[in-house]
C-alpha cells in the first residue's frame, strides 16, 4: 500500500502583531517547534517571521486617542513612547521555503487583537504558494467564524491541537472529507466545536539562551468560569496536567537554567502535582528562580502552601486579584470576596518575597469609582500594582454584557476603549497612576524619577521629564488627578 505521508510537507508560521510592547512569551517560535513535533509523521519546516525585526509605526485609526499620550518621557512611570510592528511578513529565508514547496501552511495566532498580522501574513503567503493555509490559537478558538469569513485561510482550528490537527493533516493528504472533524471550521461547514475530549500532550517550553530563561506550560484548561476569561475558549474546561516524566525530559535538554517561569494560569490547583513540579525543578537546577509571570491563584496558597514554598528558590508571586469591588467579583464569578483576598495577602506578603497584584479596570458594571477604590486598596499594601485595561474577546461570557453599539469592530492591541462605561480618558490616567503609584514604590530609581515624583507630588500633577531635562504635564483627567493626590498621596513629601 501507498504511504500517503511519505511526501507531505507542512511549513510552520508565527506572524507579525502590532503593539507598544513584546512579551517573551508572545508569537514564541517555541510553539512552532512545539506543533512540528506533534505532526512529526510529515516533514516539516519552521519559519519565525516575528524575531529580529521591530519596526515603529504609525496608531491605528482606532488606537488614535491614545496619540496625545505617547511622548519620550524618561521617567519609570512614562506611558508608551511608541507603536510597533513586531516582525514582517517577509522575514524568513525564500529559497527555502521554494525548495520546501509545503502542501500545508499552518500559522498559530496568539491573539483576537492581533488578526490584522495574521491576515497580511496569509496575504503574502497566498503570492507565493498555493498551499492549504490550516490556522489555530488562542486568537481563532474565540471566534472561529469570524476568522472564516475575513481571513482567506481554508481551515481553522479550535481549540487544543492536539485533539484534531493531525487528524485533519492526514485527511487532507488523502484527500479525504473533513466534514465530520469536530474543531475544524471551513467555509463550507461550521463543525460542533467538542474540547472536552480526551487527548495527550506534551509539556510546552521554550528556552532563553541569553539569560537562560525555560519558560514552560505544563497544563490546559480551568475548571473555573470567570466571565471575562478565554481559556475555556481555547482549553476547555477540564484541568489536565502533562506527564511528569515528560517534564523531567524537557530539564534533560538545558544544562544550565537560572530561570524557570511558569505561564500557567493555574498551576497550583493540584497541590500534590504543583509541589511534584517544584521537586522536579530543585533536582535539575536547584539554585534556578522560580516565578509564575502569568499568575497563581492565591485561593490556592493555603498555609502549609505557603510555608512549603519557602523551601523553593521562588523569585516573586504574580497574584490576580480582578478589583476591590465585591459586587464586581461576584458578577463575574471570581469565587472569592475582597475580605478572603486581604487574609490571603497579607500571608502572602509575609512571606518575605515581592508580590505583584493584577486588577482589571473597566469590566462590565465597573466603575471609575471603583477602580480609584482598587488603586486606593492596593496602594495601602506593600505589592507593586499590576493593571490590565479591560478589553474584550469575542466568545466570552461578558461579551453578553456589552451592548453592541460599544463594541469595537477590531479589539487593537493594548486598547483603552471604553465599551460605554469608562472614557478612555478614565483608562489612561488610571494606567498612569498605577505607574507613577509603582514608581514611588521601587527602590532603585533614576534621577529623572525621583525629580518627577517630586514635582508631581508638590504640584499635585503628573509631571514627565523628556531627554533634554524639560518638564510638562500628562493630560489626564483633571479630576482623578486630583482625587488622587488629595486622597492617596495626601501630604506625603518625597524625599
């Protein structure tokens, strides 16, 4: 008999995104080898567009409020002092892609606020090739017909791919229908989408050579539902682990590692895995940093938790916290009230290592009010603030709660819209008192910092300083500007 896989050849594409700032984990090639090796019957080749090329551009019609704020501001607490593109379509070698000649072209897209990338990628790919283009992530599990219909590719995939990816690939290699596969849109049929259904994987990392950074995701899916959240979307709501000993093959390939970071979303709720994990860690590189950058659930860091940690080399906690508003919470299924939270915290603080605490500013019922009272909150406590401007993903439950009219065509990258309940205005001087709050906060600062700080506190505005020592004042909202200084800096003087 025939082996129909013996000449199938599938070439792999991150794609370009536009915003003011790069993650490490954001469009890592790491997922490109990551799916090459799951589809490991075929050949295959990876192309990495997004690395070495950074490239300052012009906002975004949509993104056009954000221009009066974008300044070269040399203080810590400075907004963006530029837009980027990150990567081009181009940025890969030609001639082997000629050579390769794929039959498939898959792209994995990180993010709904990043289509246009993935759509210029598709575009220019098209020109060269007439591949079957397959695409799948995070960006297409939220909103998979929308993908179909303004993106020109021929598949897309939902959800974790391992459940139906190689499926789909030797299906179409033997030119067999696909209409049945669960998770795989076309134009001509929208499937039912099943993400509860039993698959393996393996452990995902990528690794840093500069710092020597392993980042990994050992886990899928939550068995929470919180309204505003997209992991359902793309994981399903089952918690599944990967094999230790996979994990213990993934350490084997680094000789040295000074980081380990987690990007799992929860990690800790399986106390018996999550120390299992850790023990794994202290074997092969015993003096490495541990972190958890995406968050830990702190409902999870019950005492002895915590006090067992203290035996691991943990670098910071990143703590996700949503708003200091119970009613908030409550509506969006968080689990837990602002009073469990401030026990927890305080343990957490207790323990002697940096915090960081994420909230959300603008969710659906939100208020200004409530988020000055959050920022209020987590000033009185000694974290550093992290905030998440609010912004939208199709699919998700509080989609329901947003009226139509407010939705934005495009969710752009880092956006401050408003959906109807918080002005943009509101959004950027919230994210900048956040900043200027973290300024006072760090230790080690610059002098252009510590002078800024100053004059802003004795003129009870925030005030920037820009390359030539010049000063001027962010135009924020007057009011919460001053809301701020009179009742959260209140008369302290900056030394």
């Amino acid at each position: 008999m025939k082996d129909f896989r013996r000449n199938m050849r599938v070439a792999l594409f991150n794609h370009p995104f536009n915003d003011f700032y790069k993650s490490p984990s954001r469009m890592s090639s790491g997922i490109l080898s990551y799916l090459a090796h799951m589809i490991g019957n075929y050949e295959s080749i990876c192309f990495d567009v997004v690395k070495h090329i950074v490239t300052p551009i012009d906002l975004p019609d949509e993104l056009s409020y954000i221009a009066p704020h974008i300044c070269d501001d040399i203080t810590d607490y400075s907004f963006f002092r530029s837009y980027f593109r990150f990567g081009a379509v181009h940025n890969f070698n030609h001639k082997d892609f000629k050579v390769f000649s794929p039959d498939v072209i898959l792209i994995t897209t990180f993010a709904f606020c990043y289509a246009d990338g993935l759509k210029d990628q598709i575009e220019y790919l098209r020109k060269l090739s007439g591949a079957v283009i397959i695409i799948g992530g995070s960006g297409v599990s939220s909103n998979p017909q929308w993908y179909i219909e303004n993106v020109r590719s021929d598949f897309c995939v939902v959800g974790p791919a391992e459940i139906v990816l190689p499926e789909l690939i030797e299906r179409i290699n033997r030119g067999v229908g696909t209409e049945d596969l669960v998770n795989v849109f076309s134009s001509a049929h929208m499937c039912k989408v099943d993400l509860n259904k039993n698959y393996n994987f393996k452990p995902y990392y990528s690794f840093n050579k500069r710092n020597k950074t392993l980042q990994l995701q050992l886990t899928r899916g939550c068995p929470k539902k919180c309204q505003y959240c997209s992991i359902g979307l793309t994981a399903g709501n089952k918690f599944r682990k990967s094999n230790p000993d996979d994990i213990e093959n993934v350490f084997k390939l680094f000789p040295t590692i000074k980081r380990v970071d987690f990007e799992d979303d929860n990690l800790s709720c399986d106390s018996k895995y999550f120390f299992n994990v850790l023990d794994i860690v202290r074997k092969y590189c015993p003096d490495a940093l541990i972190s958890f950058e995406n968050g830990i659930d702190f409902t999870t860091l019950t005492d002895d938790v915590l006090e067992r940690l203290q035996n691991y080399t943990i670098l910071q906690y990143n703590i996700s916290f949503t708003s200091a508003e119970n009613s908030i919470l409550d509506t969006h299924h968080r689990g837990y009230t602002v009073d469990q939270f401030e026990v927890s915290i305080r343990k957490i603080i207790k323990t002697g290592k940096p915090v960081i605490v994420y909230f959300i500013a603008g969710l659906p019922g939100d208020t200004a009010g409530n988020i000055f009272n959050t920022i209020k909150y987590l000033f009185s406590l000694d974290v550093i603030i992290g905030i998440s401007p609010f912004y939208a993903v199709p699919g998700t439950k509080v989609i329901e709660n947003i009226k139509e009219s407010n939705k934005p065509f495009m969710t752009s990258a880092m956006s401050f819209n408003g959906y109807g309940v918080i002005s943009e205005l509101e959004k950027i001087t919230f994210f900048m008192l956040t900043r200027f709050i973290n300024a006072m906060k760090k230790s080690n600062k610059n002098e252009f910092t510590v002078l800024g700080l100053k004059k802003s506190i004795e003129e009870k505005k925030i005030i920037g300083i820009l390359n030539d020592g010049s000063t001027f004042e962010y135009q924020l909202d007057s009011g919460l500007v001053k809301q701020f200084f009179d009742e959260i800096i209140g008369g302290v003087l900056y030394e």
